[in-house]
C-alpha cells in the first residue's frame, strides 16, 4: 500500500461546525500540546454535556481543558467557559493573533495560535481535580481516543457518529 494511500485511509474527515480560523487555531493548538509531551483530543464530550474544543492529557496525569474563541463576538456570546473549570486542572483560551489578548480574563490561560503551532502566553490559575473526577474524566478520554483510533482503523464501521 503507498504511503499517500495510508494517509488517506488514516484520516478523519474535518469537523465542519469550525470556522475556519477556529479549525487553524484548534490544530495549532494541538501541536503545541503535542511538542510539550501531552495527547490531546478535540471536541471531547464532557459529563455535564458541554464539548471542549481541546482536551490534553500530559503523562502525569494532568488535564487541560483549551476553548477557542475566533472572532470578538464569538468570545462575548459565549457565558458557558466556566463550566469547563470542574473538569481539568488547567483551563485556557486560545486565540488567533487577530483578537487582542486583553478580552481574556486574568484567571484563564491564554494561548495564542494559527494552523502551524501555537504559544502559550499567560499560565492559567492551577486547580486539582479530585481523584474521582480525574479518573471519571480520563476514562472518558481513554473511551473517546480509542473511538476515534477504531474510526481510523475501520472507518466503514462508524454509522451516525456512532461504533
């Protein structure tokens, strides 16, 4: 089989609910986490039916929740953000370079990306999770990353968004 074979069968199909620069900033995003040593997921389902555009799970076990907000207006309509704080250890925003970085709350990360990588410029306010609620929520990840690897592996078994 050749290699661009490989990629083709290896791939997901994009997530159309993203604009565009949301999708750029979502995988800019990801490579950050990635070159820092963490695994991440997108639009990862929490228990309280919100979906967090990235989650990241570093090898200690910390989790890291990223909201990405595209545009001014995108950020103001947007009152759920706390929501996400019950659910990882670190909670941030990611930008594009676009919006100015003082609409960001003081208690969030921040973290400023585009499609080829990202930088984290504010550290987030640390707040451990229970030893629960940590468990419960990387049983979820475990859960939805082997989903998406079955997905990959045998794609004509995914019906409806659903094994």
């Amino acid at each position: 089989m050749s290699a661009s074979l490989s990629a083709a069968i290896l791939s997901l199909p994009p997530d159309r609910r993203q604009s565009p620069t949301a999708a750029a900033t979502q995988r800019g995003v990801r490579r950050l986490f990635a070159e820092l040593g963490q695994v991440s997921l997108p639009e990862f389902s929490l228990a309280n039916g919100r979906r967090a555009d990235v989650i990241a799970l570093s090898a200690c076990g910390k989790l890291t929740i990223v909201e990405i907000k595209s545009s001014v207006a995108d950020f103001r309509a947007d009152k759920k953000w706390p929501d996400y704080r019950d659910y990882c250890d670190r909670f941030y925003f990611a930008i594009p370079h676009t919006l100015p970085c003082e609409l960001i709350p003081e208690e969030a990360g921040l973290i400023v990306a585009d499609a080829f990588g990202g930088a984290i410029l504010r550290q987030p306010e640390d707040h451990p999770l229970s030893g629960a609620r940590r468990k419960a929520v990387t049983l979820r990840f475990a859960h939805s990353a082997a989903g998406l690897l079955h997905a990959l592996a045998d794609p004509g078994a995914v019906r409806d968004g659903a094994l």
